[in-house]
C-alpha cells in the first residue's frame, strides 16, 4: 500500500513563478550600500587584489562610480577615504581639505539627491598605528581622548555634506559625543549609523588591503569578542538610548544570530555588513569553479535580509541591483 501525504509543502516550489509567489523575502536596490575606497593622490583607480572587482578611486572615478551607484537604484554609498599622510591623531580626518571630506562634497554635489552620501567615521584609515583612536602613554587605545577626535571628525563631514555618519570605532559614548557634537554644531538633522555589534574578526583582512592599513597588534580590546551573542544586544540598545538613528552588526554572515537578536528587540532600523572576507571567499571559489558566483552571492545577501537586515552593506550592491532589476 503507498502512502499519499495531504499536506505537500513541495507545491509551492513547483514552478519558478510559484516559488516567486511564495517566497518570504526580497531583496530592493534600495536596500543597498555602496562601500567605496577613495585615496589621495589617484589620478586613476588602483586595483585591490584582495577584492576583485573593487578599487581605491581617484576623486574623478568616485563620482562615477557613485553616478553608477544612483543609476543603479541603489540606496546609499559610504566613503572611506585613504590619506597620504597620516600621524597620531589622524588629522586628516577632521581636515576640511582632508580626501573624506573633500570626497564627500564631491559626491554629495554628484548624487545627494539620488541616494544617502554616508561617511565612515573612525580613526584608523587617518593614524599612523592604524588604531581606531588615540593612544594614551602605554600604548593602549584612550576612550575618551578618542571621542573628543569623533566629535570633531562629525562636524567636518557633517559641513562636508554626509547626510548620515558611520560610527565604526566601537568607542563607549560614541553615539552620544558624537549626537552631542552634532547638535551643538547645528547639524541636528545629520543621521548616525551606529556599528554597534562590530566583532573582532578574521574576515576584515582584505579591508586592511583597502584601506592601506597601518595597524600592528589587534583590535580586541574595543571591538566584541566573537564568542559573545548577548552583548551585540547590550551595544545596540545602549546605541539606541544614546540616540542612534540606525544599528548595524558586522560582519554579517558569521553573526547572524546577532543580528536577528537585535532586529528584534530594534525600535530602529537595523542594518548588516557583508564585509571584504566574506565576499573575497565567494570570489576565490567562484574563481576557481567550486561555486556558482551570481547565485552564491544572491543566497548569501539574501540570507543577510532574511536574518533582519532593513539595508545591507555590500561590495556587490550596484552589480546586484542590476540583476534585481
């Protein structure tokens, strides 16, 4: 005798338009993030070998990789800006005539009225040690010292144009120095992006590649260990009380547990990083015939959305608009 179940959940994977129909998630250009490289003294784009695909920018392939990026749909570009010169305190970050700054005004006058110009706001692309802030005598990275810089880096990309600041540093304080800063300034509608649940992790290294990194030692002492799941919720509400705008947990991929932990308890928007490793991986197999590349990289931001991203952060955020359109 054979048996005919009555429930059959494969009817609903039976066709392409039927699995269209039924599927729970979906991906929008417009939740998608443009990370880009700007560096100093460019006159053409330099190649990162660590990232196929993606490139520091002069100023002049900035703007049209962010006019690609608004013809895209897509919703934002961040900007890292690389420095030519780079001492203790990272000057140049707070420097009107510094590369971030002298970028952001440059694509905020190009595409600010098509997408949101966001700006990294950390100390590590601008110090000559590489750390995400100023070193006090022993060496060590110094809490507060380090939010008198950020306040000060907020105004100038604030006046430089940034509709939205990226607190990276995982300084304590930093949503409220800088918040406080912002307001005193006169910026009070500039947004702050909180990287709240940001781990200390192994999938940054070809970020450091990008962003011609100066760093010895590690960052464990600030960013989180990636042992832990309750704390990314502690930051995220901390960041939240402190006046964040937006919350965001990176990496991505490894931590998505934390992310749908603080998608959950988020009364604002929360986004994730799909950081330079995870996508260098997905190149390197793909490279070599192991995996699909396209429909690696559909599943992977996918999965990101899924966990409760509202908006991702993605080196394949034009490519991927296309295909979604």
């Amino acid at each position: 005798m054979s048996f005919h179940p009555a429930i059959r959940p494969r009817r609903l994977r039976r066709t392409p338009a039927l699995r269209r129909l039924a599927a729970e998630t979906r991906l929008h250009p417009a939740e998608l993030i443009l990370p880009a490289f700007v560096r100093e003294g460019l006159t053409e784009p330099r190649a990162i070998a660590a990232m196929p695909g993606v490139q520091q920018h002069s100023l002049d392939s900035l703007r049209r990789a962010a006019a690609e990026a608004a013809e895209a749909g897509v919703g934002g570009v961040m900007l890292f800006g690389i420095p030519e010169t780079r001492d203790a305190v990272g000057s140049a970050a707070d420097d009107p005539d510094g590369i971030l700054n002298v970028a952001t005004r440059a694509v905020a006058a190009e595409v600010g009225d098509a997408l949101v110009v966001q700006t990294d706001l950390c100390l590590d692309e601008f110090t000559d040690h590489g750390h995400c802030g100023v070193l006090d005598a022993a060496g060590e990275v110094a809490n507060d010292a380090t939010l008198e810089r950020y306040a000060a880096m907020a105004i100038a990309q604030a006046e430089a144009g940034s509709a939205l600041l990226g607190l990276s540093g995982m300084m304590d304080g930093q949503v409220a120095a800088v918040r406080a800063a912002l307001d005193a300034a006169g910026h009070a509608d500039t947004a702050v992006l909180a990287y709240s649940a940001k781990y200390a992790s192994a999938f940054y290294g070809p970020f450091r590649e990008a962003v011609d990194s100066q760093l010895t030692g590690n960052r464990r002492g600030y960013q989180q260990d990636p042992a832990n799941r309750r704390e990314g919720v502690r930051e995220a509400e901390l960041d939240i009380a402190e006046g964040a705008d937006v919350v965001m947990v990176k990496p991505a991929m490894s931590f998505l547990d934390v992310l749908s932990d603080v998608a959950q308890i988020s009364p604002v928007p929360v986004w994730a990083y799909q950081v330079s490793g995870e996508a260098a991986m997905i190149e390197a197999a793909a490279a070599n015939g192991w995996i699909d590349r396209r429909a690696a990289i559909l599943e992977s931001v996918t999965g990101i959305k899924r966990a409760g991203a509202d908006a991702i952060l993605s080196y394949y955020a034009v490519e991927l608009a296309g295909w979604l359109r």
